[in-house]
C-alpha cells in the first residue's frame, strides 16, 4: 500500500514537471521494478523452457539502441517494449501452469513501468514499427498458431526474459547520460 502511494505522488510530481525531469523516475526505480519483474517472471514457471522461439529475436533493434540511438529514443524504445509485452500477456493464457499469484504480481509490475515510463516518452516521437512487427508475429506464429499453449506461453516467457534483459541494458545506459 505504502509502494503505491509513493507512486502516485511521483506520477502526481511527474506530470506537473517537464519530461526531462520526470525521467528521474527511470534513474531511480525503474531498476527496482525491473529486477523484481524478472524474478516474478522466474518464479510464476521455474526453468525456461530450452525451445527456440519461431521468430527471431530482434537482435538488430536492440543494439542500434544501445549503440547509436539518442536518449529520447531510447526511452521511447523502452517504454514500447514493454508496452508490447503487456499486450502479449492479455491472450488466453487458460493452458499455463504458473503460479497465478506470481503472474498477477509480473504484470502488475510490467503495467507500472509502462505508466511510469510513458511520462518520460516525449509526445512527438512516432513508434517503432519494426518491434511492433516483431511482437505481432510472436503472437501470431507462436500464441495463436500453437493455439495459447501451455507450450507457447513458455516460449513467450523466455522471450519476454531476454526483452527486460535487454531493456535493463539500455536503461543503465540511460541512467549513465546527462539527458535524464
């Protein structure tokens, strides 16, 4: 109850100052968040699974974030992605065996850094179409053609795994950069 609060007084603070100076929220606790999205993600199925997705991972967007991309960017970058992985989650995940709690916990996290990280996103910047590709062929050729598996969920686990990994790689260049 306390955490939520603190949230909404930063929301509260953050809409009231200019973006560069809300995304002190991106330096200060979207690390907390992250870590602990990655353990929800770990302990709601235990072992992931060693199966190789069907659509690759989109190695190449993710390094020219990390390598040439400007900050805005970058945040925009990240607050899409994890936009995206909240959409993926909404399917029939009826088939799953995680632990309900632990999966109710994850996705409370992952909707709390996309509404903390949409308040650093400058409002001109346009998407990025190709990772919004890249996500609807992930639902497409593994949730709805393995029809929501308990199977299909687990490669899209394993791939939301590598996605926050990249995403905290990112943030930590952020949080290196004047810009925030």
């Amino acid at each position: 109850m306390y955490f939520q609060r603190c949230t909404c007084v930063i929301l509260l603070i953050c809409s009231i100052m200019q973006d560069s100076q809300c995304c002190d929220w991106l330096r200060y606790s979207y690390r907390l968040l992250s870590a602990e999205s990655l353990k929800m993600l770990q302990e709601m199925g235990g072992d992931y699974t060693e199966d190789a997705s069907p659509v690759p991972f989109p190695e190449s967007q993710y390094k020219k974030m990390i390598y040439s991309a400007e900050p805005k960017d970058q945040v925009r970058f990240l607050n899409e992605s994890i936009y995206q992985i909240t959409e993926l989650f909404n399917g029939n995940m009826q088939a799953v065996k995680w632990d309900s709690k632990k999966l109710d916990d994850f996705l409370n996290l992952i909707h709390r850094q996309f509404y903390n990280l949409k308040s650093c996103v400058p409002p001109q910047v346009k998407p990025d179409m190709n990772l919004k590709r890249y996500f609807r062929k992930l639902n497409r050729k593994v949730l709805r053609k393995m029809k929501y598996s308990a199977n299909a969920w687990e490669l899209v686990r394993k791939e939301t795994k590598s996605h926050l990994l990249r995403l905290d790689i990112i943030a930590a260049l952020l949080r290196n950069r004047i810009y925030i």
